[in-house]
C-alpha cells in the first residue's frame, strides 16, 4: 500500500525547523535571564511589601542625614542667620569667603587641642571600652543556668537606658567632693578625693562612665552572634579533647571575629565622635583644656559664639577625617578575610 506524501513549501517547512533564536521573532530576540536569577521587574514586584515598610525609614535618613549636607556651603560663607528669617535665603545672601574659614581652623591652636583630646578619648575608649562588651558576652555565655544569665543580661543592659545626665549624677555622688568614696575617706582619718573636677583623670573618668552606660548594649550584640555558633562545634572540640579555654580560642572567637570587625570598623568611623553631652555637661567642672572635643568645639563657637562659618568648617573637617578612618579600617578588615561594612 502506497503512503502519499504531501511536500511542504520551503518558507514553510524553513520556518518549522528553525528554533526561537534563529528566527529572530520577538520571542527569539528577549534574553531569559540565567536560571535562579530573578530580573528587577519580577524583583521589585516579589518584594513589594518590604520596599513599601522600608520607605518611612529611607525618607527619614534622606530627610536629617543626607539634605543637611548641603548645609555645608556655610564653611565657605561668613554666615549670618540675621539676614532673613529663611535659613536657605540667609545662605544665598551670606558673603563668600573661601577657604578662610579652613585657614583660620589649622592656625587656630585651641583646635589642635580639641583633636588632640578626642584622639586621646579615642584610643583611651578602643584600648579599655571596646574589649569589655566581649568578655562580659564571654562570661555571661557560660553561664549554665538560663535564668542566671538573663537576670545578669538585663542589670547590665539597664544603664543604657539612662541619660547622660543621670549617669553623671550617680558619678557625682559616688566620686565628687562630697560623695561616697571621699566620706569614706575623710571618716577613716585621709583626705577627700574629688576625681570629678580633676583634669588628670577625666579622660578615664569618661571611659569609665561610658563602660558603665553602654556595655550592656553590645553584650547583646556579641550573644546573638553566640548563639548563632552551631553546639555541634563545641561536641566536635570536645571529644576532639578541647578544654573550656581550647573550645573558647578555636570556636567562639572566631565565630565572634566577623561581628568584632564590622564594629571595630564603625567604631573608628565615628571616632571623632567621642560623646557630645557628656562631656559638655562636665567641661565647666575640669575645663575646657582636658575636656574640649572636636564636638564641643563646635558647639561652642557655632552656638555660644555665633560664627557659624567657623563651626560648620570644622565639621566639615572632622566629616572629611571620619570618612577616611572609614575606609582605612575597612580595608584592613578586607586585608584580615572580612567583610566590614561592605564587600570588595
């Protein structure tokens, strides 16, 4: 029996064979994007939602962090706020200077002292403040019973909670003239002690106020990178014949070294900053020589003395600074196999 078969035209039977891409149609031509990756449009509409809950708080960065930085044009002006009851038109109509301000800034001696002390607080605060959240986590970690922990946890995060003004007072009375620890004194036939108005001591004074009111917030930090740490590590060492101190040198700290750069990264960042309120809450009682900070410094010729020129470029300066020590120890971060705060 005969089969018939009907020969297709060439455009037909061409058009047939051809795949998608060699075609060249519309549907050949749109790249599919590799498997497993996702494109922004199919992005953006699976994560909607969460766009949506973060935009308050982009808004409220936008709004206080990043459009007062077009302030700084006042470093270059000799400002007068005076000129109009619009701060915008008072920076349009205010004088331009130049660099002046800069000039007057490093021949300013009073200056040099304020970096000097905040570089002192600083170094002061890394050596003695930074380390100390990390071994309270350490201690309160091996704590066997949960309700121990806890209850220690929550005494020591408490302070955080406190204003600087509190916590000065409760220094006050425990270190000052007439407090606890120089009646004890006086009662036991020695001289009285007021370590509140010495300016020796007031660099450590200031790290030992802030050990005080800010431990307690990164112990949390440091116990929620523990308890990311798998228990099956600890098994392993142990039957490996680790003792307590092995298992801490070999699995704890180094789960906790991702967590130490990153912070040690944003604490020389913010290095400059080394406390405005507390320390301006206590320059009258030891003076301006021991106590002023590039904070305070700026404070105190900007709002107390009106130049606000002045002010706003030694802010600049310190912004400038700040974002170098930034970079410099994420870099060494990037050099010691971390991340920091971003990535290369």
């Amino acid at each position: 029996m005969s089969h018939s078969t009907v020969p297709r035209s060439g455009t037909e039977a061409d058009t047939t064979d051809k795949t998608p891409q060699e075609s060249g149609g519309a549907t050949g031509s749109r790249r599919k994007p590799p498997p497993g990756k996702l494109g922004l449009r199919h992005r953006l509409r699976r994560d909607r939602v969460l766009l949506l809950m973060t935009l308050p708080a982009v808004a409220l960065v936008l709004l206080f962090n990043y459009v007062p930085i077009l302030g700084n044009v006042v470093a270059f002006q000799d400002y007068d706020p005076y000129i109009s009851d619009n701060g915008i038109v008072s920076m349009l109509h205010s004088p331009w200077v130049g660099l002046e301000n800069f000039q007057r800034i490093f021949e300013d001696s009073s200056f040099w002292q304020a970096v000097r002390n905040t570089l002192v607080l600083f170094f002061l605060q890394l050596v003695l403040f930074f380390p100390i959240p990390i071994l309270l986590a350490l201690l309160i970690n091996s704590v066997v019973r949960p309700r121990v922990r806890a209850i220690a946890q929550a005494v020591l995060y408490l302070p955080h909670f406190f204003s600087w003004v509190l916590v000065i007072a409760v220094f006050q009375q425990l270190l000052g003239g007439a407090g606890l620890l120089s009646t004890l004194l006086r009662d036991h036939g020695y001289d009285g002690l007021d370590i509140m108005t010495d300016p020796n001591t007031f660099k450590f004074l200031v790290t030992a106020q802030s050990v005080w009111k800010d431990a307690g917030w990164g112990i949390i930090v440091f116990l929620a990178a523990l308890a990311a740490v798998s228990p099956d590590l600890y098994e392993a060492a142990a039957m490996d014949g680790a003792n307590r101190w092995r298992r801490m040198w070999h699995v704890t700290l180094p789960a906790l070294r991702p967590v130490i750069a990153l912070l040690l990264v944003l604490r020389v960042g913010d290095a400059l900053t080394v406390g405005f309120e507390q320390i301006l809450l206590q320059r009258d009682a030891v003076g301006p020589g021991a106590s002023e900070v590039l904070d305070t410094f700026v404070w105190w010729n900007g709002v107390r003395n009106q130049d606000f020129g002045y002010a706003a470029a030694a802010g600049l300066v310190k912004g400038v600074i700040s974002i170098g020590l930034v970079l410099a120890a994420n870099k060494v971060a990037h050099l010691m196999g971390e991340q920091g705060v971003y990535k290369k």
